[in-house]
C-alpha cells in the first residue's frame, strides 16, 4: 500500500477571475480581472497544509493553463497532487467573481470540467486507505452524476479502511435541485465520522432552524462529530456525549469567501492531533476568523504560526 498524506481531500479546484476594478451595480467590470485560486475542498487542503498537515487532492484538471497554474499552486503549498490527473476531454473549471449592492456575485463556467468526468474508476483506492481521513463536499458530488458516484465510492474505500471521513454539507442549488441535494447529502453523510455544515445550508437541508436542532438532526445519521459553523458567532461542536458554542473571534473582516474551508482545514489539521473536537474547533474559529482579513480564497489562509499567536491571546 503506498504512502499517503494524512489528510486527503477530493473534489473540483476552480480558477477565480476577481473583477478588479467594478461599479456598485453588479455590472461586468471592464476588462481589467485579477487571476485566482477557488474551489471548496481544494481550499481547504491548502489552508490544511499551511497550519502544517500532510494533505493530498484527487482531482482532474484539462490540459490548459489554467490546471498547469494549480499544479504550481498546490506545489508552492506542499499539497500532493500526485493523484490529480489531467484530462482532454475536459477544461478546468473556471468562475467570475463580480461585486454588486448585495455582495460578491459568481458566474461559472464548469460544466464539462475535468473534475466533473470523474468516475468510481478513477478514484485511487489504494492512496485513500492509507490515509488517516477523506475530506470530501457536496459541491464535490453535485458537479455531476459520475463525480457524485466517484465521491462515494471514495467514502466506501475510507470506510473499509478505517479512515475517518469528513463531509461538508456545502450547498450550491445552481449545480442541483434541493429534494435531490438532500437526498445525496443525507446519504453521504450517514456513511461519514465528521459533518462540517454551515448554519445556512443546514437550515436548508434539514427543514430546521434551531443549531441545536440541526446537530442532533446529523448525530442520528451517525456522525460522530458535528461541527456547524454559526458566522460571526462562531460554532456549535456536538458529539453524542457533549455539546459547546465555541465563539468565533474578533476581526477586520473584508471578505468572507473560503472562511468555511479555513474551518474545515483547521478543524481536521487540529483534530487528528488532538483528537479533541472542541479544542480543534477553537484553533479553526481562529483560522476562519483571519482568513477573512484579505481578499480571495486562498491569499489569506493564515500559517500555524499566525493562528497560534492569536490563539494565546483569547
């Protein structure tokens, strides 16, 4: 069995295009765009890897510049992406980021991706098993049918290999109608160890709204963990046995795009160090909080260092 990361996350990495300079209206903005890094769990593999994980990606990418700028990303960043693969029967994702009245507004162009051409063969086996836990999203099943079948035949490959398998309820309703969202979602996570949803999403999925509601709701599919992230007021951490509001912290937030994915880093990077829910959720709530201080998705992931310092100061 080969030698993997501890942390191996699968899913769809997108290239952002940032409008640079944009009127208030939510109008195209110009010509002028600023080159970026997104995707959910991509995002969350870096800012893993920069609180000091070992992580991998499994993912596909086209054969264009746009895959070969990630291939330089996850290098700098000392993710593995040896299980990438590049494709030609298919692009890498790309989305626009234009900013309006009402916050950031996103156009995709990622139907047909690479990533989304994934099938249950394509998924490394062997890579996943001797890994310590699988970190895969909704987002990561929703991009299409044969992705959504390759994420579970990666959860059943961590499964039977005792890997623990976390899952971010991340909910995208341009990619799928929420009756089948729910159904998929629910599944997934009854076959996870770890649910990492945010309070939004879950309040969609569930039909409840109260936070406390929402954990039990994913303590009975059989999680063993529920991190439900709250905003600006933090997280409630939930196991069978105990439940806590960790606060989040104060900050200069700008911009609050990845924030979910610092989280989810910083919870998993933590947590297989301590084995301790709340503690790994206080030194994520601190992560999420300084991610939001810069612009983008990956620019702003903090080092262990930075997260660290803060933390000693709460």
């Amino acid at each position: 069995m080969p030698t993997s990361p501890d942390i191996v996350a699968m899913g769809e990495p997108m290239y952002e295009f940032n409008s640079a300079r944009g009127s208030h209206d939510g109008k195209v903005a110009g010509r002028n765009w600023l080159g970026g890094f997104g995707g959910d769990t991509s995002n969350t593999a870096i800012a893993a890897a920069r609180l000091g994980a070992s992580v991998g990606y499994i993912s596909a990418l086209g054969n264009d510049p746009f895959g070969a700028a990630f291939r330089d990303l996850w290098a700098s960043e000392g993710v593995d992406a040896s299980q990438v693969s590049t494709r030609t029967d298919g692009h890498t994702a790309v989305y626009f980021v234009n900013h309006g009245p009402d916050g950031h507004q996103f156009s995709y162009l990622r139907a047909g991706s690479a990533a989304s051409r994934m099938t249950p063969a394509d998924v490394p086996i062997d890579y996943i098993r001797a890994a310590k836990v699988l970190h895969v999203s909704a987002i990561s099943q929703a991009i299409s049918p044969s992705a959504c079948d390759a994420v579970f035949a990666a959860i059943s490959a961590a499964r039977e290999a005792g890997v623990l398998v976390s899952y971010d309820t991340n909910l995208r309703l341009k990619l799928w109608p929420l009756d089948r969202a729910r159904a998929v979602i629910h599944a997934a996570v009854a076959q996870s160890d770890i649910c990492l949803p945010g309070l939004d999403d879950a309040q969609l999925l569930t039909g409840l709204h109260d936070p406390g509601a929402i954990a039990d709701f994913y303590l009975k599919l059989g999680v063993e963990v529920v991190g439900l992230t709250l905003g600006k007021a933090g997280a409630l951490i939930a196991t069978p046995d105990r439940r806590e509001i960790i606060p989040g912290i104060q900050c200069a937030a700008i911009d609050a795009t990845g924030a979910g994915d610092a989280f989810d880093g910083g919870f998993l990077t933590e947590f297989l160090a301590t084995r301790d829910p709340f503690s790994a959720a206080r030194f994520a709530n601190v992560a999420a909080g300084l991610s939001t201080e810069g612009w983008g998705a990956v620019d702003p992931l903090p080092r262990r260092a930075t997260v660290e310092a803060r933390l000693a100061r709460i």
